[in-house]
C-alpha cells in the first residue's frame, strides 16, 4: 500500500501514463531530484511533499517538467537494461 505522498504523486504520473512500480522508482526519484531539487522519492514521506505538492499543483510548467524528466529518466534505465 502506497503512503499518502507517494499516492498523491502516483495519481499525478498515471493520468500521464505512468506507473511507478519497484523497476522504476529509482527514475521516478532521480526525475523529482533534478526537476524540484528536493532530495525525495516515492517512498519518502516528508513535511517537504506539502511545498512539492504545492508547486507542481499550482504550476502546469513544473507538473509537465517532471513528468517529461521522470520518462527521460525511465527511458535512460530501460536502455541501460536492455544494454546488459
């Protein structure tokens, strides 16, 4: 079962498309790190997901930011594996 942070940003990138599962949470935190610079993941539920939830509710910019990182991240991962 997902904690409230990390289902507040699961609703977010499946109406996008995207599902975090435990193959790509390391894509999903990288994107959050180099988007917001908040050192946060999926799992990770801090006082800090308010502002981030904040910011990326109020501004469309930084909602489809992430989400274009968070695919750019998946991408690099799935050509790393598929390299292997």
């Amino acid at each position: 079962m997902m904690d409230p942070c990390e289902q507040w940003l699961g609703d977010i990138l499946r109406a996008e498309g995207i599902t975090i599962t435990p193959e790509n949470r390391d894509a999903v935190e990288r994107g959050i790190v180099d988007v917001l610079g908040e050192n946060i993941g999926p799992g990770t539920c801090r006082e800090d997901w308010r502002i981030i939830r904040n910011r990326v509710s109020k501004d469309p910019a930084v909602r489809r930011q992430l989400v274009s990182r968070i695919r750019e991240e998946m991408e690099k991962e799935k050509a790393a594996t598929a390299q292997r």
